[in-house]
C-alpha cells in the first residue's frame, strides 16, 4: 500500500520528483483508480493555469510595494 499525498500527485504532475518516486507513482496509478481520479482532478487546473499568459505588474506598482516595504523596515529598526 502508499501513501502518496497531493503534494506528491502535483510533482508528478509537474515532473519533479526523483525517478526512484516517479516509479513507484506510475506503479501506483496502475493499480489504484482512487489515487488516478486524484491526479485526474489536478489536470485540468494545471492545464487552466499553464494557458494563462501572465503579464508583470506596471513600475509604480512595484515601486509602491518597496516604498511600503523601505517604510516598514525603518518603523521596525526605530523601535528596536
């Protein structure tokens, strides 16, 4: 028997586990529907997700983040 989480199920999915593991996963799946309907309900939002083209955020945004950031870590350092 295994005990493959749904971590384990997304990096199979995402082709980031050791060989050893990616073994015994696809041994796994063979014989065991519950843990493929498992990995079949991660599919379909992974596909979703790698069809989003994602843009960066605009320049004033990022500067507004650090600004707050810069700010944040000065309040700290003053009370310290």
């Amino acid at each position: 028997m295994h005990n493959f989480t749904t971590e384990d199920l997304l990096q199979y999915l995402y082709n980031e586990t050791s060989a050893e593991k990616k073994e015994a996963m696809n041994a796994a799946l063979i014989s065991d529907w519950s843990l493929r309907e498992k990995l079949e309900t991660l599919v379909a939002p992974k596909a979703t997700l790698d069809s989003i083209q994602l843009v960066s955020p605009r320049k004033s945004t990022l500067e507004s983040i650090l600004n707050y950031a810069e700010k944040s870590v000065e309040e700290f350092s003053e009370k310290v």
